[in-house]
C-alpha cells in the first residue's frame, strides 16, 4: 500500500472527515509539509472538542439517572 494511502486510512481511522483527509493526503504529496500539519492539528483539535461534548452528554446523562433514582427511593 503506498504511503498517501496508508496516510489517508489512518486519518479516516482517526475520525478525520473524508475532505479534510483528502486535503492533508493532497499536501503531504505536494510536499507541503508545514500545511499538512496544521491541518493534522486542526483536526485533532476538532477531535477533542467533540470528545468534550461527548462528556458533557454523559454527564448530563449520569445527572438524570441520579435525579430518577433519588426519585424512585
């Protein structure tokens, strides 16, 4: 598998959109380093505030089931 491509699956492995991993693809083999990796960091940065919303959810989540369960005893 040449190099773009095992780049490009492991950023869909990461949860980088299909665009955006295209993109870092394109500038890595344009020798576009510096960019590329900007763009890396974007992504992992988009990659962390999803997470934290993801937290959020739980925690609001585990906030109800405790609400209910004060509730029912």
């Amino acid at each position: 598998m040449p190099e773009t491509e095992r780049l490009l699956q492991a950023l869909r492995d990461s949860g980088c959109a299909e665009e955006a991993a295209a993109e870092i693809c394109s500038l890595c083999s344009e020798g576009r380093y510096e960019e590329m990796l900007r763009r890396m960091r974007k992504q992992r940065c988009d990659l962390v505030e999803r997470m934290h919303e993801s937290q959020q959810r739980v925690d609001r989540m585990d906030w109800l089931i405790h609400m209910q369960e004060k509730q029912i005893r």
